[in-house]
C-alpha cells in the first residue's frame, strides 16, 4: 500500500499542473476549453524534440550555451514547452474572443489542428528517450530512487507555480481577470478589457497544461502523439474530487487542493488497477470516477433531505 501511495503522489505531482491549468479555464474563466488535449501532447512533443537533438547540431551561436546540454536541457525543454502551450492558448483566445467563435468550437479547433502539428514537431508516433538525460535523472545522481526524486522534483515545480499564480492573482491585471470570469457584464462595464483577460487566462492555463506534458515525458521517457487524448478528464476528476472534500478555500489553498485531488485521483487509479483490470479499461473507470464525483453533491443532498424527513417523521 505503501508504495502504491508514493506511486500515487509521484504522479499525482506531475498531472496536478495539468488540472491547475483546467482550472484556470474551468473556474477562474468560466469557460470550458478542449484545448487541454492538444496542448498536453504539445508539451511533451516540444520536450521531447529537445532532450532528443544532438547540441552539435544546434546553431553555431548557441552550441557554447549547450556545451553544458546534459545540465540544462532538460530546464530548457520545460520552459520552451510552457512557451508552446501558452501560444496554444493564444490561438483558442483569439479564435474565441476576436472571431466570436464559441469557447468549447473554439478549443475543439485548436485540438484538431495542434494535432498535426504535434506530428510535424515529433515527426513520429512516438519519441524515445531512453539514455537521454532528464530532470528527474539529475534528481537521482544526488542518490535518490526515482520515485523519491519525481517527489521532489514535482513538488519544487508544483509549489513555484502555485506561488507565481498567487502573485499574478494579486495584480491589476491577475484581479481583473477573475473579475471577468466572475461577472463578465460588471467587468466591461467597469472598464476591464475582458477579452484580453480571457486570452491571458487562456495562455496560462494552456501553458500550465503544456508543463505538465512535458515534465511526464521526462518521466516517462518516451512522447506519444496521442497522450492528450482523455485528459481533460483528468483535469476535471481532480478539481471536483478537490471540491468536494475542501469547500470555500482562497485562491492559494484551492490550488494545494487540486494537487491533492490529483494526488487521489492517482491513488483510486492504482487501486483500480490492483483489482487486475485491464489497462485498456483505465478511460472508462475514469470517466465513471468523474461521473461519481460530479454527482456526489447532489446524492449528499439527496441523503441529506431523506435523514431530515425521517426525523421530522420521527417526531411526528
């Protein structure tokens, strides 16, 4: 069980960016974007491009920069592939908020064409990086097993976007643009420019989502053009199992609480897979734990109203 939990908490580290990120849209902006299983892949083909080139075959200016590539490519791969997922998001903010189109058409056309460019980037199904350094190998050179050095690494990751997001949350611009997802028509009325607010929301959050990519390519050592596939489910199981366990939680301590959903979704994920399902089954035991996570507050209502009935019938 042990293990199973370590297991979980590793994991459950390098997925809670990706639900950070979905929450960004989902409740920050109010608004559903699909953009989540392109730019995920996104990431992690961008990741994977960098770690797998040969510095020598770099331009002649920045070979000096990668004499030392073994140390900083793996730091490299994961900002390029921040950058990436936030110009991900910058083409669904755009297409939603400067051609009118319709957020969840909007990140359902992002989705589409980030798919080919995921191909073109990988130029393959899939990308090995066996024997390539990462972040979590340099991690395991101070004399950590693997998943102690995921522990850190992602908790390190984890903890300094939390903080940057609570900074930014705390700026003009940060507050502005809650303001637009809380009240639209009070924003613009008040001046706000909520269309560029929501395309700032649409970049952070896709770039979030295009770090947590990339950190799980170098965890896993391999990139796959279709890992987004399923996970903005992900990303929703982990928010609402976070809600439903931590209510009416400032803006900090509701980003610690979807790590710790992630961290739980994990968890039930391994359990499931203890019980000796087949793996090929692992989308629909997720999906019917979103099922049961999103009903969960309407049943405790439910059973809630039925226990009150029985005692006014009691007294009766």
């Amino acid at each position: 069980m042990l293990d199973i939990l370590l297991s979980s908490t590793s994991q459950g580290l390098l997925w809670s960016l990706l639900a950070i990120g979905v929450f960004l849209t989902y409740r920050i902006l109010d608004i559903a974007d699909l953009t989540t299983e392109g730019s995920f892949p996104l990431g992690g083909a961008v990741a994977a491009v960098i770690l797998a080139k040969d510095p020598t075959t770099w331009p002649t200016p920045l070979q000096s920069l990668f004499d030392i590539h073994y140390m900083i490519a793996p730091i490299v791969a994961l900002i390029i592939a921040f950058i990436a997922g936030m110009l991900a998001g910058l083409v669904s903010g755009l297409l939603h908020t400067k051609l009118k189109i319709p957020a969840l058409l909007a990140g359902i056309i992002t989705m589409t064409g980030l798919y080919s460019i995921n191909s073109r980037i990988m130029g393959a199904p899939n990308i090995s990086l066996i024997g390539t350094d990462s972040i979590f190998s340099h991690a395991q050179s101070l004399g950590l097993t693997k998943i102690n050095s995921t522990i850190l690494v992602g908790l390190i990751i984890v903890l300094l976007v939390i903080v940057l997001l609570v900074l930014f949350f705390k700026t003009e611009i940060g507050l502005a643009t809650r303001a637009t997802g809380d009240n639209l028509d009070m924003s613009e009325a008040n001046g706000i420019k909520t269309d560029n607010m929501k395309i700032i929301g649409y970049m952070l959050s896709n770039g979030c989502i295009a770090l947590s990519g990339a950190l799980l390519v170098q965890n896993n050592n391999f990139a796959d053009l279709n890992s987004g596939i399923g996970t903005i489910v992900i990303g929703l199981a982990s928010i609402i199992i976070a809600e439903v366990l931590f209510k009416n939680k400032s803006l900090g301590l509701r980003l610690i609480t979807i790590v710790i959903g992630a961290i739980l979704y994990r968890f039930i994920l391994a359990c499931v897979l203890e019980l000796r399902v087949d793996p090929a089954d692992l989308k629909l035991f997720s999906a019917i734990i979103l099922v049961i996570c999103l009903s969960s507050p309407l049943i405790q209502k439910k059973l809630g109203f039925s226990k009150l009935r029985k005692r006014k019938g009691g007294i009766n």
